[in-house]
C-alpha cells in the first residue's frame, strides 16, 4: 500500500467536508434551495476577498477570469503595461494582444519582485496606458509582486490595477477595498481548497465605469450580465452545481479558522519550507519576495530536476512541481498553500531528503526535517 501526497501548487487537497457536500445528490441550478446555496457561497466569497463589491462565479479555470476582465473593460487599441516575471505574467500580455491590445511590456527575472518604480516609469512614459495587468503570486516561479505600493501608483489615475490573485486570495493579506485593487481574480483550486473548474473575479466601481465603454467582443464571459443574474442568486448560464456546494463547505471552514490565522498559517508552512531547504543547502528561486504559496528551490548539481519530480511521484508518493520553460528539470516547487497544515511540510520535507539520497546527492537525514519543526512548533500550545 502506498499513501499519495499532493503538494503541487494547484490543485491542491481537498477537504473531507468539501467531498463529501460534493458527492450529495445533485440540485437543479434554477431552484430556491441552490440559490441560498449560491447566496450564501457568494456572501463568504466577499470575506476571503475583503470587498464589499460583488464576486462574480464562473464556470471556468483562473484563465477564464483572466480572459474576462481583459474583455470586458478594454477595447482593441487599449494600452496595457504588463508585469512578466513568469508564465503567468506572459499570459496577461499574450491575452491581451489576442484582442488587440497594446503591451507595455515590463520584464523581469525569474523569482524576482518587480520594482514600483518601474511601473511608475512605464506608466510616465505611456500616459494612454488604461491598465497594470501583474500577479499577486507568479506561481511558475514562486515570487510575490509588491501588490500594495502597485495599488498607490494606479489610485489616482484612469488606469485599472488587474491582479491575478490565484495563488494569493486565501494565503496571504490582499485586502481589495482597502488598498484599492480595482480587479481581483482566482480560482477554485487553490487557496479555496477544491478541483479545478471555478473562477472568481471581483471588481472596483472605478472597474466597472471601464465595463461600460469596453469595446473587445464577448459572450459567454460578459460581467455584466453575471453581476445582474447574481443579484437574483443564480449566474447566467448553468453553474458548476456540485463544485459551489463544496466551496461553500471550504470557505466555512476558512470563516472558521479566521481569515488572518489563514494567512498566519500559510506565513508559518512558508517560513518552515524555506528554513528546511536551506538547511538541506537547497538554493531559494526567489529568495527577496518568496511567496507564501509555494517554495521553489534549484535542485542539487548533478541531479535531473524532471526525474526528482517524476521519482518523487511514482516512487515515493508524493506530487510536487518542477520547473517550466528555463528552469525545467533545474528546480523544485513545493506547495504549501489550502488543506495543508503542518505534517504534510514534514511529509514532504522528509520526501525531498529520501529522494535526493536515492539520486545519489549526499544528505544528512532529519536535518531539513528539524529545521522545518523548530518553525513549525510555533503553531502549537
């Protein structure tokens, strides 16, 4: 027998109340007893987002969501600057010039923040520029953008800061109204504890002026008519049924747990991974702006990145990520964001050291082990 492991930054492991909801007999999408089902996941959804704004639901990945808010507030010929620090920086900018925007790249390395002062710059040398399309967590590398100062640049212009927050909502602080994020996009398989098939996206009023003289051609992903069926607690085409009963399910454990001891968990797993891969003498991908999401690490010298994941898997049991593009077969990502808690770290610190030792890399057993606990005792009376 052998037990399996998922420690992949999405999908992540699912509840035994979200499956459990999930496996009920299935309702009928047009009926009262799933609109106070839908109601009240849409009213939690405004919790884990810190909006008061509505969070509309989709059938659909992030990408959807991400396709969408490209769509519904720009026209072709609109100016963009886009943050590429990763795969999923790239596909801000690879959207939008499939609907005729125009981009304002700002590249940056690999498990690199970017810099504010750049944005700025890009935004100062590009006045008609209506957006700053950037990722909370660029979950192919494993970095966090500074999300924050970005939300004081855009404040006070007529320019929309877009976030892809899906794998940022729910793991660490990203308060909407607060710092003024004027689009919050995730999605079900992370942070929210469930498979993959629904997105989220909410919107600031300054957003939604942009919705009304948007231009790019929609149907299917059109807001506006999603806000208007929302209101009547139903969405405009047929709802993933079983998915939204389970997520109500995991954003009432999340309610439970309290939205900052989420995030103080995820800073304690975080903290915990990257002090037990650097006593294994594992080098950080992004050691100045680590994400609490997801720890990346550059694999030994001599070892095959791709055959460490692949063995990992297979052989040990336990599913982690590698690296894409550049740094494929060159790292490692271990997932510690969702229905993770504290031995699943020590599961996969403990799987790492077994598996380097089986690549033939010298390891001292226990000793990432024991760096991770002296971090993850703190969790504990």
């Amino acid at each position: 027998m052998k037990k399996r492991y998922l420690l992949a930054p999405g999908p992540t492991p699912v509840p035994d109340q979200a499956l459990l909801a999930m496996a009920a007999p299935i309702i009928h999408h047009r009926t009262p007893q799933f609109s106070e089902v839908f109601r009240e996941t849409a009213d939690l959804l405004k919790y884990v987002f810190q909006t008061k704004q509505d969070v509309l639901i989709l059938a659909a990945s992030g990408t959807g969501a991400m396709e969408g808010s490209i769509v519904n507030l720009y026209s072709p010929g609109d100016e963009v600057v886009v943050v590429n620090g990763g795969k999923f920086g790239e596909r801000w900018g690879k959207i939008s010039e499939a609907y005729g925007l125009k981009v304002h790249w700002i590249t940056v390395e690999w498990g690199k923040a970017v810099d504010p002062a750049v944005v700025k710059k890009a935004l100062d040398e590009n006045p008609k520029a209506k957006g700053v399309l950037v990722q909370a967590s660029e979950t192919s590398t494993t970095a966090a953008h500074p999300i924050k100062e970005l939300a004081a640049i855009t404040k006070d212009r007529d320019c929309l800061l877009i976030v892809d927050g899906i794998t940022g909502v729910g793991v660490f602080d990203l308060p909407m109204d607060e710092w003024g994020i004027d689009v919050l996009v995730s999605g079900s398989q992370k942070a929210f504890m469930l498979p993959p098939g629904l997105a989220f996206v909410a919107l600031s009023e300054k957003a939604w002026k942009f919705q009304e003289t948007a231009k790019c051609p929609r149907f299917y992903f059109d807001y506006k008519k999603e806000r208007k069926n929302l209101k009547d607690n139903t969405t405009a085409y047929t709802p993933a049924v079983s998915l939204i009963t389970g997520l109500r399910e995991c954003l009432k454990l999340i309610k439970e747990e309290g939205l900052y001891n989420v995030f103080g968990r995820h800073d304690r797993l975080a903290r915990a991974t990257r002090a037990a891969c650097a006593a294994m003498g594992l080098k950080a991908l992004a050691p100045d702006a680590p994400s609490n999401a997801a720890t990346g690490v550059f694999v030994p010298e001599g070892v095959d990145g791709g055959k460490l994941v692949k063995y990992l898997r297979d052989e040990v049991g336990v599913t982690m990520a590698g690296g894409q593009d550049h740094l494929k077969g060159k790292i490692l990502r271990i997932a510690h964001l969702g229905y993770v808690d504290t031995f699943d770290i020590i599961i996969s610190i403990a799987a790492i050291e077994m598996a380097l030792a089986k690549a033939g890399h010298k390891v001292q057993f226990g000793k990432g082990v024991g760096a991770a606990q002296e971090i993850l005792i703190e969790g504990y009376k």
